[in-house]
C-alpha cells in the first residue's frame, strides 16, 4: 500500500501531540537525499519535520511509524554529544514506543533492522547510524 503525504502528516502531528512535543512544521527534502528525514528545532513551540516524500511513500506503516517515532526522539532528547549517540537514544526511544503501541509492526521492524544491520552496502551509507544501532540490545 503506497502512503500518501497527508496520512504522513496527521500521523506525524498526532504523535507529536500524544508525546507532548512541539508542533511540526513539514518541508520537503530534496529528491536525492538518501535519508526519509530529519527534524531541525525552530523554536521551543516548533520543529522542521523534513521528510522525502519519494520514499516515504513507498514504505510499509510499520517502518513510516517507526521513522516518525524516530524523529520525534530526537526532538525529545535533545542531547548534546555524539551523531551516534543522539541516533541511538532517537531509536531506542521509537523501539519502546513501537514495542507498547505496534507490538506486530515492532516484531517486524526488529527482524528488518537485524537484516539490514548484516548489510555491507547500508553500512557504507550510514556508517554512524550503523554504529549506534548495532549498539541496540533488540538488534543483536
């Protein structure tokens, strides 16, 4: 099933809501960006939720709910220190949420992850991301 960018955004901004963040604001990432997204603080009522509608589109609910409690993580935690370090405490924030919301979508995303973990080609691409999730217990 294709997700459509609405449904993208109420379930962003819902969440954000039932996790007490700021409100959103969406803005489209340039088309060749590797990433689904990213967040960016504006203030302490708002944050840019960038997102790449071109494959977001293409994922299953579980990963687009998965990278929407992701990104919300980040806004929660807002940690100083590493890449690898904010990366690990986003995804582990969005796994526990997913595990007490998602449980199916949460078993799903773990056995996916695992896989993509053992991947040669991800690893090249997202070195830091790579080193925060093999640090994650449900990964291993």
């Amino acid at each position: 099933m294709k997700n459509n960018e609405e449904q993208f955004k109420t379930l962003a901004s819902y969440w954000c809501g039932k996790l007490d963040t700021p409100f959103p604001i969406f803005k489209r990432m340039n088309k060749k960006s590797k990433f689904l997204g990213a967040v960016s603080q504006v203030n302490k009522n708002n944050f840019y939720f960038h997102y790449n509608f071109r494959v977001i589109k293409y994922i299953d609910f579980g990963e687009l709910i998965m990278f929407i409690l992701h990104e919300i993580g980040h806004v929660k935690n807002r940690i100083k220190g590493s890449y690898v370090k904010k990366e690990y405490l986003a995804e582990t924030f969005a796994l526990k949420l997913m595990k007490k919301y998602f449980p199916k979508e949460y078993k799903k995303q773990v056995k996916d992850w695992k896989k993509s973990l053992k991947n040669k080609e991800w690893q090249k691409m997202f070195p830091d991301h790579y080193k925060a999730f093999k640090k994650i217990r449900e990964y291993n």
